[in-house]
C-alpha cells in the first residue's frame, strides 16, 4: 500500500510501517536538517522539503502522491502542547501553528486515500478552530467534511500500553472506509520498564563514552554532576539535604521535584522531551545504581542510544555517524513511538 507522511519529522513513528504492508513514497517537512535525516532513512521516498502553506509545495506533494492510500500527518503541536506557554484554548486558537491541520484536511480531499491517521498530544479533541463560521473541534470539522466517505474513530492512548518502555499520551483519530474494521490495540498485561529496555547497557558518567554507537554520555556541570550523584533512583536534587540545586553562593535554587530528577528503573520511563538534554528538564536523569560510597552511578541525562530504545526504536536502527546529536535527541523528543503506530496500524482488517 503506497503513503504519504505530512509533517514528517524524521519520519521515526513511520519506522515499522513496512511490516504493516505500508510504503510511504511521498513525504513533507519544514525543516531542512530534518528533512535530510528523512531522506537518508528513506532513500526512496520523495520527500518534499518545504512549508506546505505554500501553494507550490502543497501541490508538489499531492501531485507525486497521487495514488496514496494512506495517510499519516503530525501537525505541529507546539501551539496545542500544555508543556509550551499555551495552557489556554483561547491562546491556542490565536496560535498559527494550529490552523496548519487544514492542510491535512485539503489533502484529504484531494487524495481521498482509504486510510488516514493523525495524530497529536491530547489537546487535539478539544481544541476548536474557526470553520463555516462557528467555532468547531477538528473531530467535528473531519465529520462535516468526511462523514460520508469514512468511519471517523478517535481515542487518547498511552504509548506504555503498546509494549512502548515509555509513558506518552497521544491522540490519534482514525479515517477508514465503511467495509473495514480497525479496532483498537488490546493494552499489554506487563507494561515494558526502563529496565527492560536500557538495563543492560554499560554504565556511563558524564563525558564518557562507550563502544555502542551512539551510548555516550554528555558533558554536564560538575555542580550537577555533584547534585545527582547524591541522589536516589526516582527522586529529585530539591529532596537532598545537603546536595541540593544551588547558585554559585550556595542559594538554594526554586524548582520543582519534577526537574533534576532521576527515572525510575521498574516503571516506563517518562514522557521523553525535546529538552531531554537537560539535566534540569523534566525527569531526564539516568535512574542510576547506588555504589559502595552510598552515591549513585550514571549522573547524567540519557544517551542517545538510550533515548532510541526508551522511544521503541530498534537496536540497530542505523543512522550516520556524522549526525549532529542534538538533532537525534530533537527528533525523538517531538516523535511518536513507532511500535505504537505499527501496533494500531497492524489492526487494520479491510475486506
């Protein structure tokens, strides 16, 4: 079955599509460095760099994606993301970034493919936008617009109950035709822990590097360094008596609990970030292993290799050398897990 990704990203969630018979040929992405990362996980794909608010690019892409039967798009979610500055859904309908969902309904229109799934942080069900003049949720938009074409189908699900070592709320909506069931993934009995995924990786500290492409560790201020070696698998810097954050003349620094923090190891872990850089982002700390000086291993945030097996991606996905590392923890901090789009996706049962 021939596809088409819009706001692909680096297309990681499209990772397992071809064990579910899918083949995206055409692809769309801002961004230019992401756009190339696209390409060289995707030699074959046509992937059509640029912003699909220009009339030129969108209908280069829905000319080359002419005989698509499935569609997969992203639209940005930073305008609709309560982590970003929007908590309020009258920010959001002033926010820009939101209104870029019509594209994917034009190419709806357009290509009419047989299946459709779009997919965005839980916020996507309840925002409205202007349409038809009133304000309309995008569920009511696809269903004024589609209704009599698909079965529209939409649900808010957690990437940890798809076998993904990762709590990551999304919500996805489904297109399909009328013969065709697509029902809903059964959750796992046993969810996978970051134990079960990153366990038996070497211990690393920060800066130091190992023999696994991609298992190195980044260079941290030796403060911080300090702060969480002092602190305990699934807690915070702000808990420690003594070693806590704090300013260079010894002023305790106000956060909160969620911030240098350590994961815990028997629990997925949490939602990964963009900022998952950062050991003072959200809950991006290694959960660490208490040594003999009662301080913990592995102060620092995860590896790359470590975010790749903590988001679902397999153990050899192969990318270059040469990619700049902070494009690998951006890409996979705004993706969704591919093991949840081929769990959905591997439902699909059409006559």
């Amino acid at each position: 079955m021939i596809g088409l990704s819009l706001f692909s990203g680096a297309g990681i969630g499209e990772t397992f599509l071809k064990d579910c018979g899918i083949d995206i040929l055409t692809a769309n992405e801002l961004i230019e460095r992401r756009a190339n990362l696209y390409r060289v996980l995707y030699p074959d794909c046509n992937m059509i760099c640029g912003d699909i608010s220009s009339k030129e690019v969108f209908d280069s892409v829905i000319k080359s994606a002419q005989n698509s039967e499935f569609l997969i798009a992203s639209p940005p979610c930073q305008g609709m993301s309560i982590a970003g500055k929007n908590r309020y859904e009258d920010t959001m309908v002033n926010d820009p970034r939101n209104y870029l969902i019509n594209y994917v309904f034009e190419a709806i229109e357009q290509l009419l493919p047989k299946y459709v799934i779009i997919e965005n942080v839980p916020m996507l069900l309840k925002i409205k936008l202007p349409w038809n003049g009133k304000m309309q949720t995008v569920l009511e938009i696809l269903k004024e617009k589609f209704d009599k074409y698909y079965i529209i189908d939409s649900k808010i699900v957690d990437a940890a109950d798809y076998g993904v070592p990762q709590t990551r709320l999304r919500a996805i909506i489904k297109l399909y035709p009328i013969d065709c069931e697509w029902p809903w993934p059964i959750p796992v009995l046993f969810k996978s822990t970051v134990r079960d995924a990153i366990g038996d990786l070497p211990s690393l500290e920060a800066g130091e590097k190992s023999e696994i492409p991609w298992h190195y560790a980044r260079k941290h201020d030796p403060r911080h360094v300090l702060w969480m070696k002092h602190t305990r698998t699934g807690t915070s810097a702000f808990s420690n008596k003594k070693y806590y954050p704090q300013k260079v003349d010894g002023t305790r620094i106000k956060g909160y609990e969620s911030s240098y923090r350590r994961m815990k190891w028997d629990e997925p872990a949490p939602t990964i970030t963009m900022r998952n850089d950062a050991i003072s982002s959200q809950r991006n700390v290694h959960p660490g292993r208490l040594l003999d000086n009662g301080t913990y291993s592995d102060a620092r945030v995860l590896t790359p290799y470590e975010l790749m097996l903590l988001t679902s991606l397999p153990k050899n996905w192969k990318i270059p050398n040469d990619i700049p590392e902070i494009l690998i923890r951006q890409v996979i901090g705004e993706s969704i897990p591919p093991l949840m789009i081929k769990r959905i996706v591997g439902e699909l049962k059409c006559n």
